[in-house]
C-alpha cells in the first residue's frame, strides 16, 4: 500500500515536472516580450535599490540638531524623485509585457485545445462529460493564466531584487550580509516544502471543479426533464456532494498554501532582527555610518520581501501547473486516424455502397455489429428496421465514419471509405438526424450551412419542400431571425423542419434520414414524405425509421436484431414471410 502511493506520488511528480517544461515551451514563443519584461524589471529593481543609498546619504547630511546641509539633501531628493518615476515608468511596461505573454501562451493553448477537440474521435466525446471539457478550456485556462501572470509579474522582480540587494549589502558590509545569507535559506526551504506538497490538492480541486461544471452543464441543458419527473431534490442532493467535496479540496488546498506566507515571514522578520543588532554594533563600533545603517536595514527589508512573494508566486503556480496539466491531458488525447497519404477524394459519387463482414462494439467485451453484410447499388432506397439498440444508428455511424469497423469492410463506389478522405465521404452525405442541431446565429447561416453559395431562391425553395417557410416567415424577422442556442425558444418539431431543409438545400449523392420525422405531427409528415420521395429519386439512400407505414416503398428493408440483420427484403416479402418484420408492423396497429 505505501509502495503504492509512493509510486503514485513518483509519477504526479514526473507529470508536474513534464507539465512545466512544456508551459516554458510555449512562453519561448514570446522570447522578445520575455526579455524586454527582463529588462524592465531590472530597471525598476535598480531604481529601487538605489533609493535607500541616496535616503542613506540624505541621512548623513543631518548633522545634528538644527545642523543640516539642505544644499547636499534637495539634489538627492531630486535624484530620488528621478528613481522613483523611472521605477514606476519601468514596472509599467514590464506589466504590459506580462500580459502579453501570459495571454497569449492562455491563447495559444486553448486555441490547440479547441482545434484538438475537433480532430478526436467520437469515442472519447461519448466517454467525457462535455461540462468536464467545457472546464477545461474556459476554466482551467483562466485558472492557468492567473498563476503564469502573478509568476511573471512577481517573479522577476522577485529574484532580480533579491540579486541586486545582495551586490548593494555586499558594497556596504560583507559580515552583516554573510549573517543575511546564512538565515535566508531556512525561508526558501518552507516555500518549497509547502510548494511541492499543495500541487496534488490543487490538482484534485481542478478535478473536482470540472465534475462540478459537468453537473450543472447536464442540468441546465435537461432543467425540463428534472422538474417533469420531480428530481429537483435528487438533483440537489448530487450538487451538494459535489460542491461539499469541492469546498473541503478547495479549503485544504487553500489552508496548507496559506502557511506559506506567515512561515516566511517568521523567519523574514529574524532575519530583519538580526540584521538589527549586527548592524547596530557595528555601527557603534565605527565600521558603518548612520545613513549605511538605514541603508542596510531598507536593503534587508527589501531583500526578504521578494521571498515571501516567490512564497505565494509558488503556491498559485503550483494551482497554475495543475490546471495546466488538465488542459495539456486534452491535448495529449490520441486523435482520430488523420487520412492516408494517398486518401481519394470522392467525386461524381454514383452511390454504391457495399459492407462485406462488418464487425464492431463500442465495448469490446460487449458485442453488437457481427458479420453485416450488405450491397446497395446506386438509387436505392434501404430501410433500416429493429428493435431500440438492435445497432442501426450505429450503422450510420460507421457509413458516416464517426466509427471505424474493428474488422471488415465500408466501401463506397468500390473505394475503401478507410482509404478516403473524411471531408469528401461526410459531403457525399445529407444527413437528417433524430438528434437535431442548430448553431446561435440566423435561420438564413443555419440554413446556408449545407450550401454556403446557394442563391435567396434555392433556400426558400428547399424550406418550402420542407414545409418550413410558414413558420419561418412568422418569426419576427423572417429568415434574418437570430436563433439562440440550439434553436432558441423554437419546438422540437420547427428544429427538424429546419434541419430537413438544410439537408434538401444541399442535395448530396446520398442520404441518410435517422428517424428524419419523429418529433413532426403526423399530417406535416406525410406532406414531407411527398418532398423525401422526390428529394431521394436517384439517389442512394438509407433511412432509420421507427413508424414502418413511411418506409413500405423502399428498395430494401434490413430488418435488425442483437446487431444483425435477421431478414431483409421488400415490405411485400417480408410481410408474406411472417416473421420478425411481421410482427413489428402489425403490432403498429394493435389497440
């Protein structure tokens, strides 16, 4: 067990350090920005270390009561004024140059992330919840970015003042800061400690804050659901674990990283103390002047401060990195097969589609899809028929290519649909799914999705074939109405009335229509069976349907069970066979 959890803590290790080298990586795509924050913070550091030498010197000038040398002290306060203007002018810029960095490398990464996201496999969106990756990319990102620009931002500073201190000490006492030295690293040491044991809680918050967001992503999006069936209290009760748990991560996370600062200080203020006393003597022995004494203890104040900020830099980019690591987890997601090397581009597509010994689970212990066989030829029309999980939208699936086989064969006009490009196999397709989708924006862009050059005549023509110009002319500005997310406040009925005439305004070579009409009334429907009739004449075509009175003119049914087709053949034959297909249909009708 101890093994175990050492072997665990190895690897989370190994993981935060990998995590960090590819952050560097992406900051050294700003290299200028990088060394002018550089360069910047040393002139704001150096303004700043200089103003006690001149404070010092003002010092010296006060000889003694109503003894003092103003014609020596206002050139130094002029001095002093120019240090502090180029400090102030210098921290300025440098900000600006964090922020570029920082937002830009947060840019960057998203922007892989997201372009990431659309090349993975279907598997692994099935497998996630989309809230988890929603936080992920929003976020964990803004998390990420918060710590990468309090690091830049303090960090720098921090380490080029704690430097520049030393050089100015050693100019005035090497004994004084040898003593400065020597307690320093007991403060380093505490951050570190402290550092390197918050990354695991803060990489569970991340975890935790994902789930969180996962949550409440289902439940806004399923809100008619929960209160249908009355499980707001269920659904409350689920939230309260997860954000309990949330809070209790988040507090450990929080109180372990906020020990950071007061032990630093503790051992800042010892080391300001001893500063003090050494400095004292020495001061009454001769060895150092009263303004190098005000000096060294500005220096010495000045000197511990950037460690209690590298303290609290650590703490955040330990959340930093382990919000980073989240996100870089999305990116190292293996991708989807890309297309071969010599992948076809289809063209002229005449519609013959043929699956020789097809085999696939989405599971691989559980089996569905076993040696489907199936030819189609050019224009015909197949319906796919079954009981609910018998495999037929997964058929769709592995036409379309979301899926690949795990042994057998697609092919569409003799070419391997493995051994083609997914952009010219998916155009070949007007797809009409049970599962309707609309993007925010116009009906006109939804619409002009499928055929981005059609003309105002065409798109009206293809949503008059859908039955949905009516409707469409009655929103409040027509065919320029903005939609909201996912179709705004529009019925289920309008959604697919709209997604069936983006599929009739692009008219493809085939068709696949995956219960195209279940959420429409019945007397639209048969309206639109007049408009599929016409739109699939010459075309291939493949059609789910779950009502077998609107698919008893197909070319061929596929009657499925336990993921193979059990019967095949005309309504008429199946009919006069008396089997599966028979009892289906018939039981359509029963009272």
């Amino acid at each position: 067990m101890l093994e175990s959890s050492h072997n665990a803590s190895r690897k989370l290790r190994a993981s935060r350090k990998d995590t960090m080298r590819r952050v560097l990586r992406y900051v050294s795509g700003y290299r200028l920005e990088l060394i002018a924050s550089l360069v910047f913070a040393a002139i704001s550091v150096v303004s700043q270390l200089v103003i006690p030498i001149l404070t010092g010197d003002a010092i010296n000038q006060i000889v003694g009561a109503g003894k003092v040398n103003f014609d020596g002290i206002l050139p130094i306060i002029g001095k002093i004024a120019l240090m502090i203007a180029a400090g102030a002018a210098a921290q300025w810029l440098m900000n600006i140059c964090n922020n570029r960095i920082t937002y830009g490398v947060v840019r960057d990464i998203r922007e892989e992330a997201f372009s990431h996201l659309q090349s993975l496999p279907l598997s692994y969106l099935d497998s996630h919840p989309s809230g988890d990756i929603v936080s992920r990319i929003i976020a964990d990102a803004d998390q990420f970015s918060d710590g990468l620009l309090m690091g830049f931002t303090r960090l720098f500073t921090g380490v080029l003042t704690i430097i520049g201190t030393l050089i100015f000490m050693f100019s005035i006492s090497v004994p004084i800061t040898i003593v400065v030295i020597v307690l320093t690293p007991i403060s380093l040491f505490v951050a570190a400690f402290i550092a390197r044991h918050t990354f695991s809680m803060f990489h569970q918050q991340s975890a935790t804050r994902g789930e969180q967001t996962a949550l409440i992503d289902e439940m806004i999006a399923n809100q008619k659901v929960v209160q249908a069936f009355r499980q707001e209290k269920e659904v409350q009760e689920r939230f309260d674990e997860v954000n309990d748990r949330l809070e209790k991560c988040s507090m450990r996370a929080t109180f372990f990283s906020s020990l950071t600062n007061p032990s630093t200080r503790f051992v800042n203020s010892l080391v300001y103390a001893a500063v003090a006393v050494v400095g004292g003597f020495s001061a009454i022995a001769g060895r150092i002047n009263v303004g190098q004494l005000y000096s060294f203890l500005s220096y010495a104040n000045q000197y511990t401060k950037p460690f209690n900020d590298i303290s609290g830099v650590l703490t955040e980019l330990e959340n930093a990195i382990a919000c980073a690591q989240r996100l870089l987890n999305l990116i190292d997601e293996k991708a989807q097969m890309p297309d071969a090397d010599n992948a076809v581009v289809l063209s002229c597509v005449q519609g013959q589609v043929s699956l020789k010994d097809v085999c696939f689970s989405y599971v691989p212990d559980r089996k569905l899809i076993q040696h489907l066989n199936l030819e189609v030829h050019p224009g015909e029309r197949v319906a796919i028929v079954g009981p609910t999980g018998c495999g037929k939208t997964t058929i769709i699936n592995l036409l379309m290519r979301f899926y690949d086989p795990d042994t057998g064969s697609i092919s569409v006009d003799g070419h391997d649909i493995r051994q083609v490009t997914r952009t010219s196999l998916r155009l070949s397709y007007g797809m009409v799914l049970q599962d309707t989708w609309l993007s925010s924006g116009t009906v006109r862009e939804n619409l002009l999705m499928a055929k981005p050059d059609a003309t105002e005549d065409e798109m009206v023509r293809a949503a008059q074939l859908a039955h949905a110009d009516s409707f469409i002319r009655r929103l409040p500005k027509g065919y320029d109405t903005e939609l909201g997310e996912d179709g705004g406040r529009l019925s289920q009925g309008q959604k697919q009335l709209l997604c069936i005439a983006r599929a009739m305004l692009s008219l493809p070579p085939m068709l696949i229509l995956d219960e195209a009409t279940s959420s429409i009334d019945t007397r639209t429907e048969m309206k639109i069976q007049d408009s599929f009739a016409q739109m699939m004449k010459g075309r291939t075509s493949f059609v789910v349907a779950h009502r077998l009175s609107t698919i008893r003119n197909a070319d061929l049914i596929l009657v499925m069970r336990d993921g193979q087709v059990i019967e095949q053949g005309t309504h008429a034959q199946l009919l006069a066979l008396g089997g599966f297909y028979s009892e289906l249909y018939n039981s359509q009708w029963k009272i």
